[in-house]
C-alpha cells in the first residue's frame, strides 16, 4: 500500500496513535466486550483497507482504523492470559535467584524463577525472613539454586498505598509472591534444564554482572560513590540512599541514574569509535548490536534499556539502508513492536517518560537548532556542545513534565542547570567504568581509572546534594488529574504550534 493521505510525511505516527488508543480502549472495555467482537472488528477494517484500495485518503483512514482494532485485539489477548493454578497448602519448590538479593530491615527480597515442577520457569518475588545469627541468607546471589517451602499468592497491593503493585508486578512477568521463614529454606543444587534458553541465557548474564559489582567493590569504591556508580553502569540501584535518590530527584536529573536510551546511546557511540570504520557496514553493525544486545541482558533488560536497544537495532537497519537513521517514525515503529509483545507496559512509567520525551526531542531540537547558524557551530564547537545539553535538557522537560507531576508531585526548576553538569558527568562514568573493567587485570592501571571515577561520581553527588537543597529547587505537591494532563499536553502542542508558524518564515534573525 502506497503512503498517501495522512501518511504522506509521518506514516508510522498516526499508527502508532491508534494503536495505542486502541490499546487503551480494549482495557477499558475488558470486562464488557468479548475478544470475539475485536476480532471481527479488526477483521471487517482489513476487509475495507482491500476495497478502498482505489481511494487513497479513505483507504489510509481504515489503516488507522484497523490498528486501533488491533490494538484492542491485542490488550484483551494480554488481559485473557490464564493466571497459574496455585496450590492453597504450603509446599516444597527448587528454585533459582534471579536478581540481586537486596536487604529490607528484617527481610531479603528478590526474584526467583521456579525450576522443577508443573510450575517450571514462573517467576516469583521472594521476601526471606534473614537468619541473623547464621547468617545463610549471604550465600544468596545470583544463578545460586535453593529450595524452599511457602504457600505461593498471587501479587497483591499494599494496604494504604496508591502505587499499583500487583499490576507493575505483572507488567513484568511475576506470577506470584511468596513469604518465606528462615527456617524454611536451604540452598542447593539445581537442575535448570527445565528453563528456556533465553532465562538462562539472563541467569549467566546477571551473574556475570554480579561479578563486576563485586570487582567495584575490591578496587576501592564504596558508600554513595559506590551505588552511583553501580547503578548508572550496571543498573544495580538497590544501595543508593533516600538522600542520593532524593538528590537526584529534585534537581530532575534521576534518568541518569536509571539505565535508559542516553547511556545506551553513548555506548553505542563509544563502541561506534571503537570500530575505527566510517559508513554503514553489515559486519560491524550486527557486532555491534551484539555487543548492545548483551550489555541489556546483563543490566537486567529494564523496559527503558530494551526500548533504547529496539531502537538502535532499528537504527542500524535503517541505516544500512541508507535510509534517515533517527525519526519519529523509527521511534513510533519501536513503540508499536514493544507494545505488541507486551501491551501491558503501555502503563509503565519509564516507558511512558523514555517515549514522550524521545518524541519531543526528536521533534523540537531540529527546530531549536535552526536559532544557531552553522558559522557558529563550526568556530565554536564548545558553547555549541552547551547549547545542545541546554536545548536537549529544556525540551525533555518540558515534554515530560506533565507525567513527572502527575505520577511524583513534583517539578524541578534547576533541571537545566543540573543536566549541563549531569550529562557530560555520566559520559565520563561509563567511560572510565569501561576502561577500568578492561583493565581490571592490570590493577595498577585499573585503579588509577576507579581513582578517577570515584572522583568525578563523588564531586556530582555533592554538587547535587547542594543544588537539590535550594529553596527554589522544585515545586512540590503538585496534584493533577488525567483530564488536567491531558489539557496540560493540549495546551504545551498548541503553543508550540503557534510558535513554529510564527517563525516559519524566517530564521535570518538568529541567536548566534
């Protein structure tokens, strides 16, 4: 089908908005509509795409059509999937750690996935009551097998709390929970035949991301400096303060601390020169997204690291095709291939923050960077880099601002300035923190680059810590409603529109 209509500039966009909506809608419609009638609704939209095909602006409205049935179609699949059947009496199960064990006052928690059984392969969160005088509970780690008795229960929300933890728990493949007391478990060997590929694939590469935590921890970094780094390189956030986090919160700079597409990106860019090839090549492209691909399972594949990995993937295709790499298309594409396998992450927050701020810089920066001329940009490449994080930081703001209030109650106003220092910081971590793995054999030289990063984490944690302690940081206690962010969007668009019409004529009037 050719593009035409709606289609001509931006085909994927008014796709991927129907889908979504029709996403939205099948969950609403859930407990009244039967899957049947989606089909048959996404059925009869196909069928009128094939008669159209002689009207063009018609046929690209049944195309919408057809992928907001489809999205609908696929919501009620997700909502439809059968819960497993759990026994009402406490039982015995093997099992394996699945993800770092962190330490909760009196409790352990952590991620197991099943290994024997009819319940083979189901991941369950786990809170252990520890053992304080034997302390066992320590041996526990990642890939480390163990057995234990509890009655399993379906996830379930905490009493008083707003957060929605039975639905985060199953946007991300937990099938149950279990409480079990220091007495009831033990560790021991494990057959992991009974898992599929791919889980075990991700047990060795957690366990293999383990054993990095441990070498930080013998080059010398520890406290606070030790969790920053831990977590903007390997993903490992289970030991940053309330303070860092609240730090890091209120100055509106915590993306670098969660693994998303900006390190991602610059790793991607790092293994990009690393190649020592210009243009597209085949061979160095798929090294590459091995190499990006590897890094999101050992991270643990957060929903915002696979969106960013997606993306690049798609990126690099692209590419090889000679095609324009980075567009709204390429981001919408990736957002409709990451709701199909799992619709349910429409609800995510990280997912919704990485998608709508990606989309506002991918929009907006092209037309910000018209304000610069190219004179400029080539005598003064420095101020140039500023103005970029300025403009970059400033539009991922201000896209995402309506969801940062609306889930966290708040809006930080020193975000620009804190992202000018932030940004280049986090590009100095995780380049320090790879040629220190790399050389973790050669510890002269490996602890002359844990030296140096435990120098550049500890000085941006301490320049956070002051700036998150202005008065005039962030607004705090900010309340909306749906209704209000949705009018908040319609009024940021409509501004913005009237903007860019406003200088669409010319741009001889520039900045710089």
């Amino acid at each position: 089908m050719k593009n035409n209509g709606v289609f001509a500039l931006y085909p994927f966009v008014p796709v991927a908005v129907s889908f979504v909506s029709g996403l939205v809608a099948g969950d609403i419609s859930f407990p009244f509509v039967a899957l049947s009638v989606w089909i048959a609704a996404a059925c009869l939209s196909f069928l009128l795409c094939l008669l159209s095909v002689r009207h063009p602006v018609a046929q690209s409205l049944f195309i919408v059509l057809l992928f907001f049935m489809f999205g609908g179609v696929c919501m009620m699949i997700a909502k439809h999937k059968p819960r497993v059947s759990l026994s009402d009496e406490k039982s015995v199960y093997e099992s394996v750690v699945a993800s770092e064990p962190v330490e909760r006052g009196k409790t352990l928690r952590f991620e197991a996935i099943i290994t024997s059984g009819r319940l083979t392969g189901k991941k369950i969160v786990i809170s252990l009551m520890k053992d304080t005088v034997e302390r066992r509970y320590s041996a526990l780690s990642v890939n480390v097998g163990f057995v234990f008795a509890s009655r399993l229960k379906f996830p379930a929300n905490y009493s008083g709390s707003r957060f929605d933890y039975a639905a985060y728990l199953e946007r991300n493949g937990v099938d149950a929970t279990a409480f079990v007391y220091y007495r009831d478990w033990c560790p021991a060997p494990v057959d992991m035949g009974g898992l599929s590929v791919f889980q075990r694939a991700r047990l060795a590469f957690l366990k293999y991301r383990h054993s990095l935590i441990s070498a930080y921890r013998e080059l010398g970094l520890d406290g606070q400096t030790f969790a920053v780094a831990a977590a903007m390189t390997l993903g490992h956030k289970s030991e940053l303060s309330a303070d860092i986090r609240d730090a890091y919160s209120v100055t509106g700079v915590s993306h670098v601390l969660a693994l998303s597409g900006m390190h991602l990106g610059i790793i991607y860019m790092l293994l990009t020169l690393l190649s020592l090839r210009r243009g597209p090549s085949l061979l160095r492209e798929i090294l590459i997204i091995t190499a990006v691909w590897s890094y999101v399972f050992m991270v643990g594949m957060p929903v915002s690291v696979v969106r960013a990995a997606t993306m690049i993937t798609v990126y690099s295709i692209v590419g090889l095709s000679g095609r324009e790499r980075m567009s709204v298309n390429v981001l919408a594409f990736t957002a409709m291939l990451m709701l199909t396998v799992n619709p349910l992450i429409i609800y995510d927050v990280g997912f919704q923050l990485s998608f709508v701020s990606l989309a506002g810089i991918l929009v907006l920066c092209p037309f910000a960077s018209r304000f610069v001329s190219s004179e400029f940009r080539m005598s003064h490449p420095v101020a140039t880099g500023v103005w970029q994080i300025v403009v970059v930081s400033f539009v991922a703001q201000l896209a995402t601002a309506p969801l940062v209030a609306f889930y966290f109650g708040r809006l930080p106003l020193v975000s620009l300035f804190a992202n000018i220092i932030a940004v280049p910081a986090l590009t100095l971590i995780l380049y320090l923190s790879v040629v220190m793995i790399f050389s973790f054999f050669i510890p002269s030289v490996s602890g002359l680059f844990a030296f140096l990063l435990s120098i550049v984490v500890s000085s941006l944690n301490h320049v956070l810590v002051f700036l998150s302690s202005l008065p005039f940081a962030s607004v705090e206690g900010i309340s909306l409603t749906v209704p209000q962010v949705c009018a908040v969007y319609v009024f940021i668009i409509s501004l913005l529109a009237v903007i860019k019409i406003l200088f669409k004529k010319s741009f001889t009037d520039r900045l710089f």
